[in-house]
C-alpha cells in the first residue's frame, strides 16, 4: 500500500505543555490489520522476546511483562511500511514545526498478552542525550474497555486513560509524560512504538 504523507495538523501547544496528542484513523484499517498481523508473526517466529529492564536487561514480570523486538527499516516486513513511513514523515514534521532538532528513531514491536502490563515509568531522563519524542502506534481490532491494556498518562496530577484503539497513534515527549499500561484483560495488544532521539 503506497504511504500517503502526514496532512493532518499536529498540536504543537499542547505537546510542548506536555500532554498527549491522539491521532485516529491514521493509515486505514486495512494497513492497520497487515502491521497487526506482520507483529503477530514475528512473534510466531520468534522473533519477540521477553522485555528486560535498566542497564542489565533483567526480566522483572511484576514491572513489565511483554514481548517485543526492534525493527530495522531497511529490513522490515512490507506490512510494515505504511507505519515507518508515518515514522519518518513525523521526525520531519516535528523537527521543522516544533523545533525538535530530532535526528533519528528507533522502532520496537510489542506483544501483550492476557495479565500483562507495564508499570508507571517515563521513556528519557531529563538532561542529557536522551529520547526526546515517543510515539506508540496500536494495531487492535473490536476492542473494548473489557480488554484491558490502556495507556494511562500523568499530563497532570490527574490521570489520563487512553484506549488502544486499532489505527490510533499517541505521540508525548519522552521525558515530560509518564505513563503506564494497564493489565491486558484480552489479547494479544499489539502495538509498534517509535522514539526520536535529538542531537
């Protein structure tokens, strides 16, 4: 399916004051359902692997409890390229309109399964070479509040819940926005995250 470019606009104010940005019907169902099923394959094949924490990369299921492998995008399955292709699309955008300097991204799969979650953490620490974006894109079709697994964002004092809708993607700075996810009910929940690094 040709990668058709990003028109939508993007909410610059309410990204910089640290908020989330949800974008909806982003490539169409029909490219949603091929990220999905290209994820759920690489699982099959063995390609996703439990996720570690910190320095050591050691398994803690009570913190985090997925599976998830990184994606090259030079060597990705095709069904992915409607997605990478928003990826790239994004750094660009980002970089000119939000001032981001972002310089490149990278890209990692994830897989949870019925009672798997992530606790409350943010993806970058402040100062520093760090992640500056984070964008999470979902591949779940029909699903409902009843299946668990939603985002949930500290923007404020006040918690945001956001659902893993199919062909949703939510896009915060990195160090600015911490979130968790919530226990999966029903899986699996795919999702496909991008994080751009600045300079």
């Amino acid at each position: 399916m040709p990668y058709a470019p990003v028109v939508r606009p993007l909410d610059l104010a309410a990204l910089g004051e640290g908020e989330p940005l949800v974008l909806d019907d982003l490539l169409g169902a029909p490219a949603a359902d091929g990220i999905r099923a290209a994820v759920l394959e690489a699982e099959v094949q063995g390609r996703l692997h439990p996720a570690g924490l910190g320095r050591t990369r050691a398994r803690q299921e009570e913190l985090r409890s997925d599976l998830h492998g990184w994606i090259d995008p030079d060597d990705a399955d095709p069904r992915l390229a409607p997605l990478l292709g928003f990826f790239a699309e994004l750094r660009v955008r980002l970089s000119r309109e939000a001032f981001l300097g972002l310089r490149r991204f990278e890209v990692q799969a994830a897989v949870y399964h019925e009672g798997c979650g992530y606790v409350r953490h943010a993806d970058a620490f402040r100062g520093g070479p760090s992640r500056r974006v984070t964008a999470i894109y979902y591949a779940n079709p029909e699903w409902t509040p009843r299946d668990g697994g939603e985002l949930c964002c500290w923007p404020s004092a006040a918690a945001l819940t956001i659902e893993p809708r199919h062909d949703r993607m939510v896009v915060f700075l990195s160090e600015r926005l911490e979130h968790e996810v919530r226990p999966v009910t029903r899986g699996p929940r795919v999702a496909v995250t991008a994080w751009y690094w600045g300079p």
